[in-house]
C-alpha cells in the first residue's frame, strides 16, 4: 500500500529540512560575527592602550628635556654671570673703553647668552648689566647732563650681533644698541621705552606690539620690518628706512619721521597726529584710514593718498 502525503505534511517535512539545514549555517555566521566584534573591540582597546601609553611616553619625555633645558640654562647663565663678573672685578670692564679687547669678550658673551635664554632668564641677564651699568642706562631726565651721560656711558649692547634672534618680550628699555645688527629678530612685545637704537639693523625684524616710547632710531633700517601695532610716543625716526614696513595701526603721535623713508610702506590706519613728516618718502604707500591731523608735512600728498586718509589735516612747513 502507498501512502501519499497530504499538503500539510509535506510543508512541515520542507521546513525541519530546510531548518536542519539552515541552522549550521546560521549558527557558524552568528559565531563568526560574534569573534569579529570581539576582536575588533579587543583591537580597539589595544590601539587605546597603546596611544595612551604613547601620550604618557612622550608626556615624560617632554618633562625630562625640560628640565635638561633648565638645568643647562642655570649653567650657561652661572657661568655668563661669573665671566662677566670676572671681566667687571679683574678686568675693569666698567672702566674701559668701548672697543677694548675686554668690551669685546664681554659683548660677545652677551650676543650668545641671549640667544639661548628663555624670556625670564633674558630678561635677568639685563637687569644684571644694567645693575652694573653695562647697558648705557641711567635715570632719563631732560637734562642735558643726562643726555651726555647716556651718550658716554659703557653698553656691552652697542653694535651686538642678534641678527635672527628670539627676544621676545625682552626687557631692554633705556639700553643702548646703537649700531646693533637685530636683522630678522623676533622683539614681539619687547620694552625697547627709550632705549638707543640709533643705525641699528632691524631690517625684516618683528617688533609687533613692541613699545618704542621715547626710542631713538635715527638712521635706523626699518625695511619690510613687522611694526603691527607699535606704539611710538615721540619716537625719534630721523632718516629712518621704513620702505616696504607694515605699520599697520601703528601710533606715531608726535613721533619725528624728518626724511624718513617710507616707500612702500603700510600705513593702514596709522595715527600720525601732529607727527613730523618734513622730506619724508611716501611714493606707494598705503595711507587708507589714517590719521594725520597736524601732521607736518613739505608738501601734500598725492589727491590719491588723501583720500586714502581718514583725517587729512596737515600743516604745510616749506623748506628752507
């Protein structure tokens, strides 16, 4: 006898087939889905550990070269301390003259000290020489006495070599660096207040946000110099070169520019109230928004650079 199977039966025998034969397939996915994750969350824990202890390494190594770079600054400045000391006791630098083989060996050693300092100990070493009175400083009055003082006295910063030099926030005010190369160097923020600069080299130099009070730079080179923001309170610019410069918001307020060169020159925004600008150079410069009310000149500017001006209001002082 032969027994057919009914409908019903025959799905219920298809589908414990086609379970028997679905589910080692679905259970070696599964588990092979299953050691995926597994070990992908086992990897990424192993590349966290591993940028952890990375970042802990290089945390430590970053302290440790700090300290070797503090260490070795307590030397240099110990030893630039005791040599100088040596050369003022033994030598008599204070007394000697400004090119003795003496003032040399002391310049030198300044011109390397401040190349390898920090900012603080910088600013220490000129409070050392000043404390000596190796800087030109003396207290500034009107006085002509005075004048004549700072113009004789010591400065082992007269004609030093900081060309490219890191000095920023530097500390310098009242020091005399005349004739001193500081080409390309970095004086962001600097205290120049008063200090002698004049025939200095500060081509292509940052001075942005330096204060310039009262600073002499007469003869001075100024040419493509950073001097964003400067302040320069009756700054003496006799003759300087400031072609191409980026005075960019600068205050020269009863500032002396006399025959200075300004060619080139951004003077965006510039504050040139009641400033001296008598056979100054102004051929291509920038003068947009700028103030110069007061403002002495020669002769008037080109129709185009006043218009340029925010306040155009000069007094006209014809040569002799």
């Amino acid at each position: 006898m032969i027994y057919q199977l009914d409908d019903r039966e025959q799905r219920e025998e298809i589908r414990e087939w086609t379970i028997g034969l679905l589910f080692p397939i679905v259970v070696g996915v599964g588990g092979y889905w299953l050691n995926q994750q597994s070990e992908e969350r086992a990897n990424a824990e192993q590349e966290q550990a591993q940028r952890e202890a990375k970042k802990e390494r290089e945390s430590r190594e970053k302290l440790a070269k700090q300290e070797r770079e503090e260490q070795r600054e307590q030397a240099d400045l110990k030893y630039y301390f005791d040599r100088i000391s040596t050369l003022v006791v033994e030598n008599k630098l204070a007394q000697t003259e400004q090119e003795s083989e003496t003032y040399h060996i002391a310049r030198a050693l300044t011109a390397n000290i401040l190349r390898e300092l920090s900012t603080e100990r910088m600013n220490q070493v000129m409070f050392f020489l000043r404390s000596l009175k190796l800087t030109g400083y003396v207290e500034h009055t009107d006085s002509e006495e005075d004048i004549q003082l700072e113009a004789t006295t010591l400065s082992v910063l007269k004609g030093i070599e900081l060309n490219d030099a890191e000095l920023e926030n530097l500390n310098a005010a009242r020091g005399n660096f005349e004739g001193a190369n500081l080409q390309g160097a970095n004086l962001q923020g600097a205290n120049l207040t008063r200090a002698n600069l004049t025939r200095a080299k500060l081509d292509k130099a940052n001075l942005e946000r330096a204060n310039l009070w009262y600073t002499k730079l007469c003869d001075s080179y100024l040419r493509e110099a950073n001097l964003i923001g400067v302040t320069f309170w009756k700054t003496n610019l006799n003759r300087a070169r400031l072609g191409q410069a980026n005075l960019t918001g600068a205050n020269l307020t009863n500032s002396n520019l006399e025959r200075a060169i300004l060619i080139g020159a951004n003077l965006e925004r510039a504050n040139l109230t009641e400033t001296n600008l008598k056979g100054a150079s102004f051929e291509g410069a920038n003068l947009t928004e700028a103030n110069l009310n007061k403002t002495k000149l020669s002769v008037h500017l080109s129709e185009k650079q006043q218009k340029q001006c925010a306040v155009y209001d000069p007094i006209i002082i014809q040569n002799n």
